[in-house]
C-alpha cells in the first residue's frame, strides 16, 4: 500500500512543474518592469490592447477571482478523502482550454469576460504589488493541493458557473494563462514605438 502525500510533503511532481514555471513567471516579469517608467508601464500598442501593467493587473484579477474556489475545491477533497498521488487524468474540455492558452496569442485570440479585465485608471506600480502578491498566492497554494486528487477535485469558473474542471486542470490552465500574458507583455515592449522613458 503506497502512503499517500499530504500538504507538507515535497510536492508531486506536476505540482512541482508549476511551481518551477510561476517561479520563472515572477523572475521574467521582475526583469520585464524593472527600471520602466510609468508612462512606459502604461503605454498600448494600439486602442485595445493592453499595456504591460494591464497585462499584469489582468493575471492579479484572475488570481484573486480564481484562488478562493480553488481553496474551497482543496478543502473539500481533503474532507471527503478525495486524495492521491498521480498521475491524474484530465477531462477534454480543460486539456482543450490549456492548449489554446498556450498558443501563441496571435494565432488564438479571445476576449476576457468583464470581471477580469484590467482596473480603470491603474496605477503601475499598485498592478505591479497585485501581480507579485498574486505569485505568492498562486505558489502557496500548489502546496495545499500536494496530497488531494487533483483529477476529482472540482472548481467552476467565477465567470460561468457551467464551467467546472479540476483543480489540476484548473491550475495548468492557471500556468498556461500566466505565460501567454507574459509574453503578451513581452511583445508590448518589443515594439518598435515603445516610448524610450
């Protein structure tokens, strides 16, 4: 009979890989904003899109919409013994919304529903706090759901409560998220009118 992993153990290891990639998420974004203006912070390619503080306010909103139900889904499992080790196996639609986040955003576009768009008058550096609060939030939690079924456990979308994956798909789309509007935020920067101060 296999022990089963609990909360405080070493993280399986698909929790692992996540922690592994939020981690790299935060260090990138770190080294995307450091030194930029707020100007700079707030400039948009175009009427529409986003600027590099809307990308990070935009994944601290989804993060804070999204965290309690992840927690509340954890904490159920734990109740009713809903626990496991893996590998877990993850329904179509999740594996099918985890791939299109991981495309590239050009090839795969979709607008986000109303609740998780950037604030009005953002302040950078306030977007910037709730992005890296937001990490540490997203990264502690990987240490509650070590040790819980991660394919049973189950969580709806705080915009449509039809939508339901597991927390394990929940957190791989999570992750995929994450780095599409990183890079999103990368190509903000990259581009050749990108204000110099």
């Amino acid at each position: 009979m296999t022990e089963t992993v609990r909360a405080g153990d070493a993280l399986i290891p698909e929790l692992q890989g996540y922690r592994d990639r939020l981690a790299a998420v935060r260090e990138d974004a770190a080294a995307l904003v450091g030194g930029l203006s707020d100007a700079q912070l707030l400039w948009c390619p175009a009427p529409g899109r986003w600027s590099i503080a809307e990308c990070l306010d935009h994944l601290a909103t989804n993060a804070l919409l999204m965290l309690p139900r992840l927690d509340e889904a954890i904490r159920q499992a734990r109740e009713r013994g809903m626990l496991g080790q893996g590998p877990f196996r993850y329904g179509m639609m999740g594996r099918w919304f985890t791939r299109v986040l991981e495309s590239p955003p050009e090839k795969v576009q979709a607008k986000s529903p109303k609740m998780f768009l950037p604030a009005r008058g953002l302040v950078p550096a306030e977007a910037v706090r709730r992005f890296e609060k937001a990490q540490g939030d997203l990264t502690a939690l990987l240490a509650r759901a070590n040790g819980i079924d991660l394919g049973r456990a189950k969580a709806a979308s705080p915009a449509m409560r039809l939508m339901r994956f597991s927390v394990g798909a929940w957190l791989a789309i999570t992750v995929a998220h994450e780095e599409r509007h990183l890079r999103q935020a990368h190509r903000v920067r990259e581009d050749a009118r990108f204000p110099t101060a």
